[in-house]
C-alpha cells in the first residue's frame, strides 16, 4: 500500500507541474502580446503615437503591421541619426514610403534632432490623403557640392499630394551662405551700400569652407508641385540658396504663422513664391529676406495676403510678368493689413516689355511702411538685365486699387511707370500719406506716365500726375493675347 501511494503521489505532483509550466507559458505569451500591444500604440513623450521600429516588416524596414493602431512614423524609428552630421535622407525616404500608405498619417521629425538631408522628393499621386508631415527638429541641407550634382530646382519637394500639411516649431535651413559667395545677383540690382560690404567680407571669410565650386542652379529651399489643400503652418525656413517656400501649380493653399529669414542681401532669396497656384491664403507670417517678401506670379488666381511683416527685402510683388514675350494672366489678388520696413518697395506690379496677357482685380489696402524706397510701384518696363530692347506689346494693367497707404520712403513715393501702347488703367488711390523718412536730405516726389485712374481722396503728397479717366486709345480690349 505504501508503495502504491508512493507512486501515486509522484505521478500527482508530475501532472501539477506540467499544468504549471503549460499555464506559465501561456500567461508570459499573453503578457508579451500585451506588451507587444502597448509598444504599438503607446505614446511618445511628445504625446504623439508611434509605430514599434520592432513590429515593421524585416524584410525592407518599410511596411507596418497591418492593424497596429499606430500612424505615426518618427524618422529616428527609421535610423535617422540626427546628429546634424550624419546623412538622414534614407531614413526620411523609408518613413515617409510608411506614411504614404496610411490614410491621415503623420509623419514625425522629432524635437531636439538636427536631421541632414539631402535633396528628396515626398511624391504622389499615389499616396494616401491628408498626410501631416510634423516637423519639430531642425533639417539642414548639405553644404558640399558633391550633394547637388550640376545643380537642382528643389531641396525638399512635395510633388502631387492631396491634403498635404507641415506643421510644427522646427526649422528648415538651406545653408545658403555658401551659394551666395560666388553669387551674381541678376534681379534688381542696387546700388552698394556699407551693408554690401559687410555681406562681401563676411562671405570672404567663409570662402575656405568650399571644396568646390557650388552649381550656379541654386535651389528652393521648400517646394509644392501640383497639390491640392496644401498647409505650412508654424515653422521656420532661414538661409535658403534661393527662393525659401515655393507653390507651383497648386490649389487650396494656406500659409500662417510661418517665418522666413535670410540676409537683406542675400540674392534671389524670395520669401514665399507663387506661380500657377490659385486660391491661396497667406497670414500671419513674418518674412525677411533678399529678394521679394511674396511673389505671384503668372497663372495666379483668388490670392489672399494679409497680416503679414515684410522687411528687409523687395516687398510684395505682382511678377515680372511677360518674359520673353510670354503670356501672364493674374487676377483677384488682396494684399492687406501688411506692415513693412527698410524694403526696396512696397507693393509693386511689374511687367516685362513685348509679354501680353493681363493684371486686374488687384486691391493693396491698409499698408504701413517704414523708410521703404517706394512704397507704391507700378513698372511695365522691368528688366533685371543689363539692357532691354523697347516692345510696344505689354502685359495690360488695369483695375489696381490703393487704399490707406501710409508712412515714410527714402526715394520716392509713387512710381508709376505704364506702356505707351498700353497705358495702365482703372487706377484708383484712396487715403495715401507718405512722407520722406526723418533722415532722408532730398527725395523725388511722385511719378506717374501713361497711368489713367481716379484720385477718390486727397494724398499726401498730391498725386497731380495721374491722369483722370482712361486712356483716349483703350486698347485693354484689343489685346489679341488677354486672358
């Protein structure tokens, strides 16, 4: 008998142990999917989610698991460095092919990084809608001339996207001192100040950091390309080699809270630039640059710009349109509520000789400038070469409205300069005070030719020039290439 319970008591503790060990895997499975689950959809310290880098596909370290709750893709996730030293343009490459996949994902360039990329385009047409690209870090381009080949249009290039957003504190740097050093500036040349030999010298001193020539192509620093319902919204673009923030044949465009800077010196680099795009909103932006605060250029429609600061730089722009006798179309622009200052002008249309097309339904209201060249400007003789041969076919120039312009110049206060074949018309001024800066010695008055239009109020100073009516020849309607 004893032997009997003996073996009967072994073979009970054997089957408890086994049930045991059975249950013992069973719970640490259960724990480590549990665990699995919360890497998967667990926050950041930034409160945002993020996809487990363990939980991707090991076969190219791009597909998510399907149904990990997560939309989210940190570049760090993708072996982003962002040491501000080692190339990042892979990583940025595999979390955007992530993101691109997921319908409203977002992908994450985290705070407290300095990520190098080189030139990249995020591209559609196949990707996913309202992807938010959330840009919290600092990306920086690079500085040697091996990363540009023989030159490139765009740094970073957002191309055929729908309800494509950026948003975010981080910064966007071109580095673009040394584009500039060997820079020649063929827009707008002006005459050399003491700050244009501060800029040489300064530029002088960095010229040893150049292995080599930089390509003269310079590019943007931030480009949109056939978008729709396009947001920047929050951050920083300095330094770019050119242009800083570019919407080309774009749709649905908003731009706010943004701040641009580079150099008053520095070539070309305009702030915000539009070409073929139509229903934009700019606003509550701050721009310092090299070359105009916002350019529209041809193909514009349904613009609004208001609330923003303009300084230094070439104020806010209407063209040059008409180039080598092209065609430009521009219509429904309001620029309004915009305080500027130590700008070569103020809000300016400018049209090449020999273009065709036409400039009409522009209002530019409640304007503030502070010792701005010329404040008001409309030229139909642009050039920014050394010589222009004469045209007598003009890009058309009518229904341009100035209401409650104010505040002091350094040059002159209104340059009207129209075609002789095709004299601006429907210009109307309302509310214009401007008076010579404080430590401006001698300064022109207004200049107006073949400007027709109406005077609603009386200006400071009198605006005589402008000429009652319209034109006794209006060939507004004659032109065989108007839009």
């Amino acid at each position: 008998m004893s032997g009997f319970s003996l073996k009967r008591l072994a073979l009970t503790v054997l089957i408890a142990l086994l049930a045991c060990s059975s249950s013992f895997q069973a719970c640490s499975a259960r724990k480590a999917m549990y665990t699995r689950q919360l890497k998967t959809i667990g926050k950041g310290h930034d409160g945002y989610n993020y996809q487990d880098p363990k939980l991707m596909d090991e076969g190219n370290g791009v597909t998510p698991l399907k149904n990990t709750g997560s939309s989210t893709f940190n570049v760090l996730h993708y072996g982003a460095k962002g040491d501000g030293k080692a190339d990042d343009t892979k990583a940025f490459e595999a979390a955007w092919a992530a993101a691109c996949q997921v319908r409203g994902s977002t992908m994450m360039v985290p705070s407290g990084s300095v990520f190098l990329v080189k030139p990249i385009t995020f591209s559609g047409p196949n990707c996913e809608p309202n992807i938010v690209f959330q840009l919290d870090g600092k990306i920086i381009a690079p500085r040697s001339s091996s990363a540009w080949g023989s030159g490139l249009y765009q740094w970073l290039d957002f191309s055929k996207l729908q309800g494509i957003t950026i948003r975010g504190k981080g910064t966007i740097d071109g580095q673009g001192s040394i584009w500039w050093n060997d820079s020649t500036d063929e827009s707008e040349s002006e005459t050399p100040t003491a700050g244009d030999s501060l800029y040489s010298s300064k530029q002088d001193s960095i010229s040893g950091e150049l292995s080599a020539k930089m390509p003269s192509t310079k590019p943007t620093a931030l480009r949109f390309y056939g978008s729709s319902v396009v947001t920047v919204t929050g951050i920083t673009i300095q330094n770019s080699p050119q242009t800083h923030l570019k919407f080309d044949d774009c749709t649905g465009v908003q731009v706010s809270g943004v701040t641009v800077s580079s150099p008053g010196d520095s070539p070309n680099t305009d702030g915000i630039h539009l070409q073929n795009s139509q229903n934009v909103v700019i606003y509550s932006t701050n721009l310092a640059c090299g070359d105009d605060c916002v350019s529209i250029q041809t193909g514009c429609s349904n613009i609004f710009v208001h609330n923003v600061n303009c300084g230094p730089g070439h104020g806010i722009s209407i063209g040059g349109l008409g180039r080598d006798n092209t065609k430009a179309c521009v219509k429904n622009v309001t620029v309004r509520d915009i305080t500027m200052q130590d700008t070569m002008t103020g809000v300016r249309i400018k049209t090449w000789q020999g273009g065709s097309g036409s400039v009409s339904g522009v209002m530019f209201s409640n304007i503030q400038v502070s010792r701005v060249k010329t404040p008001i400007m409309i030229d139909q003789f642009y050039c920014d070469k050394n010589k222009c041969q004469n045209e007598t076919k003009a890009v058309a120039v009518s229904d341009i409205n100035y209401v409650n312009i104010r505040g002091t110049y350094t040059v002159n206060p209104v340059h009207f300069a129209c075609s002789d074949s095709l004299p601006c018309s429907g210009v109307t001024l309302t509310t214009i005070q401007l008076k010579p800066a404080q430590e401006v010695s001698q300064s022109n008055g207004p200049f107006c030719w073949e400007t027709y239009g109406q005077l609603k109020t009386n200006t400071i100073p009198p605006i005589d020039c402008l000429q009652r009516g319209k034109p006794s020849k209006n060939q507004l309607h004659s032109n065989g290439d108007s839009c």
